[in-house]
C-alpha cells in the first residue's frame, strides 16, 4: 500500500490550506496581496477571509520556496506595490497541494459516509 502524505499538525494543514488558495489565485494572473485576499474572498462567496497577518507571511513564504515571484509596479493611483505570479515551480507545487487536498477531502467524505455508532 502506497505511502499517504500526512499534515503533522494543525499549523501545517492551515498554511498548506492557504498556500493553495494563493497559488490557485496567482494562476488566474498575477495580483498584488490585497487583489489576492479579495479573490479568495469572492471565490469563496464570502466565506474565506484572508487577514493580512496571515497573507503576506504565507507569501514571503512562498516568495522564499521560489514558487511565486513579486516585482514592483506604479499604480494608477501613483502608489508601488507589490505584484505576485506564479512560478513554473509554483504550477507544479499547485498540482501537488491540489493532490494532497483531494486527499483529505476523501478522507474527510469516507469518515462522514460511516454509519454512527451507537457507542459514545
């Protein structure tokens, strides 16, 4: 039987969760954060919320795994800001997270479709 690939812990699963959800933002096109805390926003029809002490560590993060790059632009009101795009290396991990949380929603489902017990 095949090896799962397991989170270790609570912390790992949050940032893996979110590491998806920006790299999946990033390859509808390349954003800045907010633009990226706002996709997620409405692709989730307001249920996921991304505060910024959460988002810009988990881009430096990814920033720093080579599996997004950031560049400086004006924008049109004048103001630098940073702009996001996925890496090839980021495509791969992308398809790799995708995997991995299919695995858990499976997971998830089989343990759901289980009949109760009647033991407490």
């Amino acid at each position: 039987m095949p090896r799962r690939t397991r989170y270790q812990n609570r912390i790992e699963l949050l940032q893996g969760t979110l590491d998806l959800l920006i790299l999946q933002t990033l390859q509808w096109g390349p954003r800045h954060g907010y633009g990226i805390a706002l996709a997620i926003q409405a692709g989730s029809s307001d249920v996921l919320q991304v505060d910024t002490g959460s988002l810009y560590p988990a881009l430096h993060r990814l920033e720093k795994q080579k599996w997004i790059s950031a560049t400086w632009k004006l924008s049109p009101n004048k103001q630098r800001t940073r702009v996001y795009r996925l890496t090839a290396a980021g495509r791969r991990q992308l398809l790799s997270e995708r995997s991995r949380w299919q695995a858990i929603v499976d997971a998830m489902a089989a343990v759901l479709a289980k009949p109760g017990s009647t033991e407490p």
